[in-house]
C-alpha cells in the first residue's frame, strides 16, 4: 500500500480482498467504516474506489470487501 498525491491507493494481494482474483490495485475513495462484515474471525470493510491498471490508468469504478487488517494504519479507517 502506498499514499497518492491525494489519496490512499491500496495494493490488494488475492487473499485480502473477497470475491475476486489476482493483485488488485485500488484508489479508495470511501470505506463503509460503520458496517464491516465479521467473515473467517476477522473484520471486513466495503471499501469503494477506482480500479488502476499496472500503467496507472483508471480502469473503473469498484467495491470490494477488504480485510481489515489490511487498512489499520493507513489512514483509511480514521
């Protein structure tokens, strides 16, 4: 994971995010704090934001469920 200019941009190996495969990279937008899902004995977040490709270009809008873990420390569930 690593700090755009003005937003947080997650990079999301396979195991970190449900229903989808492959390293997915992410600029989040928005992550639904107040509803995570309690799956495998751990949090998960909604996390909203746009796809990139591995150039950087906006591939689409995205939601995803990502670990929790994986967003503690990175300024996105403050």
């Amino acid at each position: 994971m690593h700090m755009n200019a003005d937003r947080l941009v997650l990079l999301l190996a396979e195991r970190d995010y449900l229903y989808g495969s492959g390293t997915l990279t992410l600029r989040v937008s928005a992550v639904e704090r107040d509803a995570p899902i309690n799956y495998d004995h751990e949090l998960w977040y909604y996390v909203h934001g746009m796809q990139l490709g591995f150039d950087g270009r906006e591939l689409g809008d995205r939601v995803v469920v990502v670990r929790g873990r994986r967003l503690v420390g990175t300024g996105a569930l403050n």
